[in-house]
C-alpha cells in the first residue's frame, strides 16, 4: 500500500495538467535544488536594477546636455550683447533735421497733389546740393531735474563729447525743466555748462514748463534763456524744513543721545534738542548759501537787479522778461525748428546701463503717475 506522502511516480501530473515537480534521472527520483532558483532570482534582481540605473543615468544625461546648451546659448548673447553696449553706457546721438523734414513730408503728402509734391521735393534737392557744405551744428540735450539732480550723472559725459566734437560755431541748446533741489547737486549741473561756456561753445537754454530755484542756478550760466510764455521762472532763494521729535520722544520718557565734536557740528537735528543759539547759525548757513547763490546768478547775468529778483518770489516767463530773467519768449520746439533752418541738428544723449533695482524702481514710479494721473483727470 502506498504512503499519503510517498512521491508520485515519473510521469505523473495533477489534474490540472501541471508537473509536480519531480524529474527522473538513471531511475532515481531527483527533486530540484533549490540553489539554482536563488541563483536565477538573483540574476532577474541584479538586470532589474542594472535596467534602472541605466534609464536615471540616461535621463540626467539628456537633462545635462539640455542644461548646458541652454547656458551656452545665454553666455553667447551674454557676450555679444556686452560687446554691443559698453558696460559704463553708451551715447545715442539721433540726426533731427531728417526728423523734421519728416513731418512735414508726411501731412504734405496728405494735402498736397503728387504733381506739387514731386516739384517740391525736386526744388529742395537743389537748393541743398546749391548750398555750402558747412553748416554749424546743434547738439540738443535734455535735462529734467529731480531733489538731488540725478540727471547730472549723463550731463557730465554729454558735455564732455560734445566739447570733444564741438567747432568754432557750434551751439548747444538744453531742454531744462527743474523745480530746483539739493544746492550742492545743482551746483554741479550748472557748473557742466560752464565748462561749455569756458570752451566758447554757445549754450542756449529753452524752459517749456519751469526752471526754478536750482533750475534757474542752472539756466542762468547760458547765453541765452528761451521761455515759454507761461513757465515758471525764477524763485532765487534757500529753504530748508526740519522736523523735530525732542519733545515727542521726552513725553514718553524715550532718551536720544547726541554725540558731537565741535561747537556747531550739529545745529538742527530731527531727535536733537534745538536750541537759540543751534537755530541762529543755521540761519546764518541758509542766509550765506542765498548770498553765494544771489552772486552766482549775478556773475552770469550782470544786466539784471538781483535784489529786486533774488526775493525767492517766482514769476511767469511773460513777467520775466520784464525783468530780466529770459532774454525771448517762445518754446523749444519754436526754437530749433528756425535753428533747423540754418544747422545741422543732433540730439546727443548718454544712456547708463541700469541695475534690476533702478528698473524696478522706475516701473514702480512710472506705475504710480499713471496712477494719480487717472485719479486727478477729470
């Protein structure tokens, strides 16, 4: 009788078809060993993860080719742009003459027959090849003025190509608008035009809008001023405003320690004690700056009565004529359109690269006026 447990014979097989697993060899019954099924679950592991490890290297090796032609192609328009722009700035100098033309060309051709248009543009193709290659230049600079004068940054390197480029009978002409500012700033920029003035380059300044107190300092030193009939002129005077918190900080028991070394090292201070005696040199500061300020402008325009104008008072251009402080009434555009006539016309313009911090700044500051521009529109 055979044993529940006795291995079947060769050749047998389960109902389901399968082996049960026993194999014959020279009539002995042999069962597998176990080993070889390690062996081959070790092989399967060790091709599984080798096929693993060979997709993640292959996928960091397309990245990395990616990453690298991606930072190669940024250096390369990196470089070719540095070598395009200078690195301190650049100056723009832009033909106005061919401008102008322009413009009138373009409503003519709106108005006028083709026929009429054509004799026109004939005519002046004659007139020009008949007149004498020389004609004087004008270099047209802009400078809108802020607290502190910042534009006096790009001035100074205007000024200097200009001097550097400029013939006998060259004019500048400054498009100024200022409301004035900080005196040693402005100081500055008034003394960039007297390096024009000592290198016998005609300088001509036109004012659109205004040009008060540090922007009077700076229209002063031209020989000529341009006015619109309506820009404000003149404000000669010194003003300073302190506020101050001593009493603020004592009513809350608060101490603020001020350390100087000198007898007037700090007059008015914010957190400070202001005293008479600390309040009477300020005083005499601000009245020796408007003094040195009254002297300036006398230098430069000898005809005018600097004690009846140097009273801080402002006037419209129509008023100052009367008075002295322009010399013709008339905008900007009036003005170079008629030197258009007789020179060459160049607006020069020195362009400094700008950090991320400036152009941030000057979206934010340009976001706000447009911002109160809409508010205070109607």
């Amino acid at each position: 009788m055979a044993r529940a447990d006795a291995p079947p014979p060769a050749g047998y097989r389960h109902s389901d078809g399968r082996n049960c697993g026993m194999a014959e060899r020279s009539g002995v019954w042999h069962t597998p060993p176990r080993t070889a099924y390690r062996r081959d679950r070790k092989r399967s592991d060790t091709t599984g993860a080798m096929d693993i490890l060979h997709d993640v290297l292959g996928f960091a090796a397309r990245g990395f080719v990616v990453f690298a032609t991606i930072a190669l192609t940024a250096v390369f328009l990196v470089t070719i742009i540095r070598r395009r722009r200078p690195p301190r700035g650049w100056l723009l100098v832009k033909p106005l003459n061919q401008q102008i033309d322009a413009m009138g060309d373009a409503l003519r051709a709106g108005v006028m027959r083709k026929k009429d248009l054509r004799k026109l543009r004939k005519s002046r193709k004659k007139a020009k090849a008949a007149r004498p290659a020389a004609k004087p230049n004008v270099f047209v600079l802009d400078f809108k003025g802020d607290l502190f004068a910042t534009a006096v940054r790009n001035l100074r390197e205007e000024v200097t190509a200009i001097i550097a480029a400029a013939g006998k009978d060259d004019e500048v002409v400054v498009r100024l608008e200022s409301a004035g500012g900080a005196v040693p700033h402005y100081g500055l920029a008034a003394a960039q035009l007297m390096r024009l003035r000592d290198k016998a380059i005609k300088v001509t300044v036109c004012i659109d809008r205004i040009a008060a107190s540090g922007g009077y300092m700076i229209a002063c030193v031209a020989d000529k001023i341009v006015a619109a009939p309506f820009a404000i002129i003149g404000s000669i005077g010194v003003v300073a405003q302190v506020p101050n918190f001593h009493r603020l900080l004592k009513k809350h028991d608060v101490d603020f320690q001020e350390m100087t070394a000198g007898e007037f090292k700090r007059t008015v201070s914010v957190f400070g004690e202001i005293t008479e005696k600390g309040v009477k040199k300020f005083q005499e500061e601000l009245e020796d700056t408007h003094l040195l300020f009254k002297e300036f402008v006398k230098a430069h325009r000898p005809e005018l009565d600097i004690e009846r104008v140097a009273t801080g008072e402002h006037w419209l251009a129509r008023r100052g004529l009367e008075l002295g402080l322009v010399d013709q009434l008339g905008t900007s555009d009036e003005y170079l359109v008629a030197r258009a006539v007789e020179g060459n016309l160049y607006q020069v313009a020195f362009e400094r690269a700008r950090s991320l911090r400036e152009r941030l700044g000057s979206m934010a500051t340009n976001a706000i006026d447009r911002s109160l521009s809409s508010l205070l529109s109607p």
